[in-house]
C-alpha cells in the first residue's frame, strides 16, 4: 500500500515557517520544537521542509526497543502509544529523513500524523501560500521526478557523456 506523505518543492519554499506555525498551534502557540514538520536549509539559499514520509518499512518503528510506534492499518498514519514511549530518541536516530523528534516537553517521539484529529487534512498544507506542500506518494514523487528528467533533456551526467562521444 502506497501511502501518502507531505512533500515539498524547494523551489517554491519560501523558508516563511507558516507550516511550522501551523502544525506547533495545536499546542497552544507558536514553537517550532514542537512543530511535526521540520524546515531544513539544505544550502545558503536552497530551503525545504521534512516531515514523516510514511515509510513501507518504517526504520524507526524497528528501531523502538520499547515497541511503541506501529502503522495503523487503516490510515497507513504512523502512531506512538504515548503510554509506552520514553522518549530514548532511538527512532530518532533511525529516521533516514530526519523526521522524527523528540516533544521534549513530554518526553516522547513526535511525528506527522498528517493532522489525523482533522481527517488527514494538513494545516500545514492548507497554510502553505506559495503551493510549496502537498500530499504525495512515492509513485507519484517518482513520476513527477520523471517528467522533470524528460522536460528538462538529458540528465547532466549524460549531456557530459555526448557531448563527448561526438568529438
């Protein structure tokens, strides 16, 4: 089952932090720590936000020794037993997206539920002014990906290899 994700374009990423605003408001004000989507400069001018991907096979949910974080089987949403979670910061660590967290306030692991309060309706893509997020799967990352290689010609290690076979 292919489930979806927020993804963001960097390019229409602003870096502005209303999804942080947004997702951290359901908390009682505006804290980035405690925000489930992460705004990351990757380079001095390149931006982009990270949040749960939803993985098939979610490397923090195996990393758990206590065994709190399952996928939910009808949402495909990842979720923390709240009650288990001692907030150990293993699946932290194990998190090859950088997505999770730790709520430091409660000492447990904090991670998109894409706003399941809301019926999977992301105030973080609601808010976002410039169209920066939306809810993706992988295939459709993968598509979109595709159509950027084709529009765009040759991969730029190929129009090095041409460019120099036509010599």
């Amino acid at each position: 089952m292919q489930r979806p994700f927020i993804v963001c374009q960097p390019e229409k990423c602003t870096g502005c932090q209303l999804c942080e605003f947004a997702c951290s408001a359901r908390y009682g004000g505006y804290n980035p720590l405690k925000s489930e989507i992460r705004l990351v400069r990757r380079q001095p001018a390149a931006i982009m936000t990270i949040a749960c991907r939803m993985c098939d096979e979610p490397t923090c949910m195996y990393a758990c020794p206590r065994e709190c974080i399952s996928v939910s089987d009808t949402t495909g949403i990842m979720l923390v037993n709240k009650d288990v979670c001692n907030g150990c910061g293993w699946c932290v660590e194990a998190c090859e997206f950088g997505a999770v967290s730790i709520n430091h306030d409660e000492r447990i692991v904090s991670m998109c539920n894409l706003c399941e309060d809301r019926g999977g309706d992301p105030r973080c893509i609601q808010i976002c002014a410039y169209g920066a997020l939306s809810l993706s799967t992988p295939a459709d990352v993968a598509a979109r990906r595709r159509q950027e290689v084709v529009l765009g010609g040759l991969l730029p290690e190929a129009r090095g290899a041409t460019q120099r076979s036509r010599r």
